[in-house]
C-alpha cells in the first residue's frame, strides 16, 4: 500500500477496557485490525495495561495509547457512571471522535453507556431520539436486516418509518443491496391490520420514497422476506434474545440426539454452524449506533478478536461510504413529508 | 367402564366441515376419539357428505349426525358469514352447547368463525373482550404456557393480569403444575422496564393472588423459566409464527446439512422431533378457546385426525377439571383488586 492510501486511513478509536474479554482480545483484535484493514489504531484505556497487552505483538509502534484512567466498578450503573466518570474510556473514545482525533470510536463495553457518550458527545441526527439498534438478525437470512432491536421501546409511527430510512441505508452500505425491500412486521399481511402503532405507520411508509413493499409476519424474519423488517424495539428485543436462547436449546438438543451417530467432529461443526446461523449479529461483530451524528459503534460484550476485527471492518465501511451523511440525508427526506407527532 | 361411567361420558359436537382435511380426517378423529377417549361425539355438518364417511367405520349408530347444510364459500370472510348463514357447521356446533344439547363444540374450521359464534352464542367471562389465544409454545420448554398469541393485539394493563389468571388454571388443569410461575415478558428483568403497557402490568401482577415471579425475557421462553408467560397478542402472534418459519428454514438445514452423514430414515426422524419441537400447538391438537363462558375448542386448520383426537381429549380434560368454572373464579379474584381501565 502506498503513502497516500496510508495518509487515507481511517482513525479508529478502540476502547481496550470494555467487553468480557478485555483488554487482551480487544488489544488483539485491534492489532490485527490494523494489520488486515487499513486502519490506523488509538487504543484507549488503562494505560498501563493496555501497554502491557500491546507488548505482546510487534506492532512497529503504528498503535497509539490514549489514556483512559476512570474505571467504572462493578454495581455502578455504566450508563450514569460514564458521565460522571468523564476519563472513562468509552467517553474518552467518543471525545476524541468529538475532538476530530479519530473519525470513529469502537467499543464491546456497556450499550447503554455507549449510548449516553454517542448522544452526549456526538449528538443525533435530525429527528432520532436514542440511536437505532438493528442489523442483520439471522445467518439463516443473510439479506435482511431487523430494526429496532430494543434500544427505542413503545415507539411512535414516524419512529417506524425513521427505523424503515436506517435500515435501507444499512442494507444498502452493509448487505450491498440496491433499493432494499421494506417490511413492516405486523400480525397479518393486509393493510389495517395491527395495534394502532402498525396502522398509523403503514400510510407513512406507503407514502415515503422506500420500496415498502406492506406488512409482514413472523415467519418472514426466518425466510427473510424483505431486506428491512421494522419494528418496536420491545419485539425486536423479544426476538433477539428468543432466537439467543433458541440457539442455546437447539445446539443441546443436536448433542443428545446425534451423539449415537456421527462423530464428536460433525457435531461440533455442526453446532458452531447453527449458533453462526441463528445469531448473525454475534457472529459478524458488531457496528455503528444508528442515528447518531458521528461514528460510534458497538460490539457485542462477549466479543473475542474476531468479532472486534469484524467490528472495526464495519466501521472502517461506514466511515468509507458516508453511512452518516446518507442518513442524514435519508432522514431529511422522510421527515419533509411526514408530519412528526408529539 | 361401567353404565354409570358411560352415562357419564361428556357429549362433544364437532364441526365435520372445517379444516385442511374435512371431512375425511374430521370424521377418522371423532370416530377414533369416541373409541378410545370416553365421549359420545355429535358430528355436525352436511348430512349426506358426514354420513358417507362415517359409514367408512363400524360404530355401531353411536356417533349422531346433526345437519348443518350453509356453506361458506371460498371469498366469503368466515368470522362475517358464519352470523349470515346461521346454518353453518360452527354456528350449529356452537348452538348445541348452547342449548345443553353438547357439553362443548369443537371445529378445526376458520379461527375468526369460530369465534364469533362462541361470542354470539356463548359468550365470555367477566372482564374478558375476546377468547385469550394461547397454550404450550415450543415443544422444548413443555411446561410453559404463552398467553396472548395473536387474538388480542394492542392490550390494556389489566388485560394481561386476566392472561395471567387464565394462563396459571390452564398450566395447572392441562400440563398438571401446581401454583404456576408467572413471568411477565419485558426487556429487561428489573421492575420498572419496558413499554407503558409492561410497566403498568408489573404492579398488577405483583399484588395479585398469583404465583408472579417477575420480569422474564426473550430467552426465557425458550429455557422455560416460567410456567406461564404473559404478553400482548400482537407479540405473541410475531413469535408463534416466527417459530413456525424458523421450524422450516431449520428442517431444510438439517437435510442439507446430514444427508451424507448419516441415513434418510435417521434425518427424517430428527427433522419430524424438531418440527414437534418448535410447534407444540400443533402436535398437541387444539383446545378450548379461553375466556369464552362454555366450551368450545379450535384446532389448526392443518388438523389430520390425529390432532383432532388431542383437542377431543382436551376438550374433555377441561370439562372434567371445571376449566371454565375455575377461569371465571379466578378473574372475578383477580379483578376485585384490581380497578378495570376504560
């Protein structure tokens, strides 16, 4: 790679003290990151303990350490402590993102506290009130993407379609499709159907410039009838955690029934496979809060380097193709025609 | 069994021309239910078409036959039709418990029909608007009822105090569970959680008289944390057909994944105990709509005769246990302490 693309490289704030595993795979996912996609590093946290896991790689010194020092105790609640503990380095990650010293912050720590600094430090876009969480949802359905999955519950109508702008942003960006397929999950195909949230919100997408193609059901999600599929964050949370506990079940279930026969290996594999297939989010790493002016993404807490590798790749993505200011736009565009409700 | 015994034998009507597979699967189910089961069968539908395939069996004249001649024809939107053609084999069904000519009626017919007449001729419990849908979810957590799962979208607090009550008599009388865990479905454990409608219900629920343990989340459904687990219908009917979708998406797997792994018959056998696995209701039959002030069972409209005899003989347990009885004192409790929202 040459000067030039090296000037280019995105700078990405890594926050090494949160996650199960932290600092040790996060200090190597981000190393490997920094090897693999182009990216240029901060690491932030516990300096002297982000300097002792760096140790153990020659990364030629390219990986900055900025130091975070305020540790947030067990039996605080993350996302109050990280405001008053400002030296955190989650709000440290996001400041220097504020700051214009990195051009994105990645962290596995607490959601909610990385939502407190996103909205603290970054701010959200015209219209979002807490940053959007959604994604694709299951490896069985590589092509769709459910939003909200639980960070905005008991959501009003232009909520919905805002959720609908999002997520055909982020299948377009993310999944690489054009003109994304949008879904409004409700309890029956026909217009009409539905509590009044689902009523209100099918006219506004209807009227929107989204290829909404109506409503659609349960079973959808599995077979991925559409590339969006929104909902209110309380389902959407319902049904991540469900299909989470459903994997667990099902993974045991295929141990006892195949341990007669096929061999320990096949089994494994197998399990591994099923686990990928039915929690997508996991398995891919994590990616920007959606809605927030700037880019600030989770990864899942019990990330190892793989899934902070795959993090820091998405973000390294949205950085590269404008997810923000699409967004934004996106945004403007919906709400010019849509009357938002108090 | 003795002639008081059979003098005993409770009367169930059942609707011979509704469902996938009537008559023919209808009439095998009733003939095959009033053999093994105990219970003198009214099969009610169009007479010449019921008496030929009655005549297929040797009962000995012990099935009668009631003519119900109204057909609802293919377009005809049955909940709305069924009050029309007064004659239609729900609405007859429905009218023979009525007039104390059946103990129950059971149809595997048109959900919507059936309860429209079980509303028209029955009627419901105090504080209930429409039957409450529910039963055994998922085969893997056989001992946790879920109420509501489709038929009442966009609930009131105290709407799912009364799911609660019909959930624990239902988790008591038809999976045999003593004082019944109740767990609300929110997302998060900690009281104060959730939608306006969850954390309205979560002080409901606590001074109540029932076994409630709290909060339980997505996952919990799956694992079986508690007996009984309580939410709007509009999720409710999300989650029974998303786990209808991924049964399938899951069985394709399986096959793709085994079929040079192991024999046909081997694959055949795990992806029929997943199906049963993940869709309970359907392998256990049907049973009683909930709420309704009588008996009056549905059954999945894909009903062979196998299932036809599960919802006889769940029919039979509820009016063996007083199921209607208990639900009625139960709500009465419940709602004395409880001020019902306009």
């Amino acid at each position: 790679m040459g000067t030039a693309d090296k000037a280019m490289q995105p700078v990405i704030a890594v926050d090494a003290m949160g996650g199960d595993y932290a600092p040790e795979e996060i200090v190597k996912g981000a190393v490997q990151a920094s090897e693999e996609n182009g990216v240029k590093i901060i690491l932030v946290g516990i300096k002297a303990a982000v300097e002792n896991e760096l140790a153990k790689y020659d990364t030629g010194h390219t990986i900055e350490i900025v130091d975070a020092p305020d540790i947030i105790k067990d039996g605080e609640e993350p996302a109050f402590a990280v405001l008053r503990k400002k030296n955190n380095s989650i709000a440290v990650a996001t400041r220097l993102v504020k700051e214009g010293k990195a051009d994105a912050a990645v962290s596995a720590g607490s959601t909610g506290a990385c939502m407190v600094c996103a909205l603290q430090y970054l701010g959200t876009l015209p219209g979002i009130e807490r940053p959007i969480a959604g994604g694709a949802f299951l490896g069985f359905a590589p092509h769709t993407v459910v939003m909200d999955l639980g960070a905005n519950v008991g959501v009003k109508p232009y909520q919905l379609l805002n959720f609908a702008v999002a997520g055909s942003i982020y299948a377009h960006i993310f999944l690489g499709i054009d003109n994304p397929t949008i879904g409004l999950l409700n309890v029956g195909a026909e217009e009409g159907k539905g509590n009044e949230q689902a009523k209100k919100a099918f006219p506004l997408l209807k009227n929107s410039h989204l290829n909404f193609i109506g409503n659609v059901e349960g079973m959808d999600i599995a077979t991925g009838k559409a590339n969006v599929i929104i909902c209110d964050g309380f389902i959407g949370n319902v049904l991540v955690k469900y299909s989470e506990g459903l994997a667990y079940i099902l993974n045991h279930w295929i141990e006892k029934e195949m341990k007669d026969k096929v061999s320990e290996d096949v089994i494994q594999t197998l399990t591994q496979k099923l686990y990928r297939s039915m929690s997508s989010a996991v398995a891919m790493g994590g990616g920007p809060l959606i809605g927030v002016n700037g880019v600030a993404s989770i990864a899942h807490g019990s990330s190892r380097a793989a899934q902070i590798v795959g993090t820091i790749k998405n973000t390294k993505t949205a950085l590269e193709n404008g997810f923000v200011e699409k967004l934004k736009a996106g945004l403007e565009k919906a709400q010019a025609s849509t009357p938002v409700e108090e």
